[in-house]
C-alpha cells in the first residue's frame, strides 16, 4: 500500500503572507490614479479633495472596518490635525512636511489621551461619547477666535513650496501629487498593520469580541494603539486640507462631516482598505455633480445611491466588485 501525504494546512502565517501578497487591480488602481494628471486636468482641484477625503475615509476604516470599532466623532481628529496645521503655517512656519507631521502627531496624541475612554465603552455609550468629543471641539473652536478665527475660519494661511521649489499653484497640480503621495504612503502603513498579526488580532476582535480576551488577546492594548493610529492618519488628512486649501472652516469639526465620512466608508465597503478610496471618489464626484445641477436637492440624490449600494451592492461598491470576480472566477473555471 502507497503512502500518500496529507496536504499541510496553511498557518495563520501563510494566509498573512499570501494576503499581502500585491494583486493587479491594487497596480492598476494607483496608476490610474497618475492618469489623472493628464485625463482630468481640469479638475485637479476636485481629485486632490478626493484624495485627502480618502485618507480620511482609510483612517476610520481601521477604527471601523478592521476594529469594530464604530466612531460618530472622528471629524474631531480630521479637524484638530487641520487647526494645527493651519495655525503653525499662519504665526510664521509654512513648510508643509513638517506641519502635516505635526499635525499628525498632535492627532494622534489626542487619540491617545481619549483612547482609555474607548476601551471601556460600547454600543450606544460609544457613539455618544465619540459624537461628545466632536462637539466639544467645534464648540471650542468657535468660542476661541482670537486663534481659530471662530465661524468667519482660520484665514491667512500661508504654505511655503515644498522642498522650496513646488509651489501650490491655482490649478491644483502641485496639491494633487502631495495629497497623492501623502495617501499612497498612508496606505502602505494601513496595509502592513491590516496585513500583520495584529491587524490579525484586530479583525478577531471585531468578529467575536467575547472569545478574543480568552485566546490571550490584550484587547484594551491594541483599542488604544488602533485609535491613536487612526486618529494620526485623520491628522494628517486634515492637516493636507488645510495646507492645499489654505484655509481651514470651523466645519472641519462638524458632525456632519463626521457622519459624510461614515457615509463615504459604506458606499465604498467597509473593511477592505480600497473601499474608502472608492467611496471617496464616488462620493465626492456625486457630489459635485449633484450640487451644480440641483444645488437644492444634491443631499436626496446622495440618500438614493447609498439607498441603492445598500440594496444591489451589500458590503459596498468593493463588495460588488469581489462578487464580480468571484462570479468570473467560477464561471472560468466551469468553461474549462
């Protein structure tokens, strides 16, 4: 009698490496993203909002999407990274690197101050306290205009060229490939941290947090250390808002930008890293369109897609994409 061995079964390992493993559309998508220097180039402007909107969409993914962890309050951090940015560029250092680094790193030690409160909280008790913390802000701001410039917002911002050679210039080209690179960057460290053993943990957080603890998972550890991430990256967006628009609108704190952002990450599907690029990109030429054609109306055309992404694409435009490849997938493999 022969011997056969029995095929080994692939480790958590194993599935963490083929994972991150590149695949064709991530490619094809970040070129096309190139493409629109020279397809689009009137409207630059509306792209380099798309990206920043993007990363701030990618930020809550991680909380969101990876985590479980639902937040009706991450404006706050998009907004306080914006602030900061806004308000070292107008009392004299405009060097934009090194403010978008700031800024991120004031976010993100915000989030680190607030993230013990999360740890402890859930559902209803959550979502207050994020929205709390958004309203505490906005209302901070508005009340400090001697800083902030309270509702008239931040003015005089002034941001020097990069690397003192590109200057931001009115047809968006030099903000675009800033706000390109600065997201592109931000998505490799989201996709190390979804593709490693943590962001391993994260998802088995998310998927049964009662069975995670008794596995040997620190799961107030790694709450805090995802939250303070994901409210440095909102930093950042916020602080690339500001430097590009050299302006900075007490609605940056806004609950409705808040819960824009939500909306944003269900269009495009939650959990998939892509899905707030796409969402943002959907979204923001909605938008646009919308608001020049029914400059009344554009919110009920915004409340009929996610209607309709809701009925016909559940988990998103990306989960209709992955049912798509998998119906193509299946259906090329039964021709065979």
């Amino acid at each position: 009698m022969f011997a056969f061995a029995k095929p080994a079964l692939a480790t958590p390992a194993d599935r963490l490496i083929a994972a991150a493993r590149w695949r064709w559309y991530e490619t094809a998508f970040w070129l096309g993203t190139l493409l629109v220097l020279f397809a689009f180039p009137g409207y630059l402007q509306l792209a380099s909002q798309i990206a920043i909107v993007g990363l701030f969409a990618l930020s809550l993914d991680l909380l969101m999407g990876y985590a479980g962890i639902i937040s009706l309050g991450h404006a706050a951090f998009f907004g306080f990274g914006a602030y900061v940015a806004g308000i070292i560029a107008k009392y004299g250092w405009g060097e934009p690197l090194s403010g978008m680094v700031i800024a991120g790193l004031s976010a993100g030690l915000l989030g680190l101050i607030v993230s013990p409160i999360i740890t402890r909280l859930h559902g209803i008790a959550l979502l207050m306290v994020t929205m709390g913390l958004c309203v505490l802000l906005f209302e901070a701001a508005n009340r400090a205009v001697w800083l902030t410039g309270g509702d008239d917002g931040l003015q005089g911002v002034e941001i020097w060229p990069i690397f003192g050679t590109f200057t931001f210039d009115l047809l968006g080209r030099t903000a675009y490939l800033y706000a390109l690179i600065v997201l592109f960057l931000m998505f490799l460290v989201a996709r190390r941290i979804v593709h490693s053993p943590f962001g391993l943990s994260l998802q088995a957080m998310r998927d049964n947090p009662r069975r995670a603890p008794a596995i040997g998972t620190d799961m107030g550890e790694r709450v805090r250390i995802v939250y303070t991430i994901s409210a440095a990256m909102a930093g950042v967006a916020g602080a690339l808002i500001a430097q590009t628009t050299q302006f900075v609108a007490l609605e940056v704190l806004s609950f409705q930008r808040s819960a824009e952002i939500m909306i944003i990450l269900i269009l495009g599907g939650t959990g998939r890293l892509f899905g707030g690029l796409i969402g943002a990109a959907v979204f923001m030429i909605a938008r646009d369109q919308l608001a020049t054609s029914y400059p009344q109306y554009w919110y009920l055309g915004i409340g009929a897609l996610l209607v309709a992404v809701v009925m016909f694409a559940r988990g998103g435009v990306m989960g209709g994409f992955d049912r798509l490849v998998r119906w193509w997938r299946a259906r090329a493999g039964a021709g065979r």
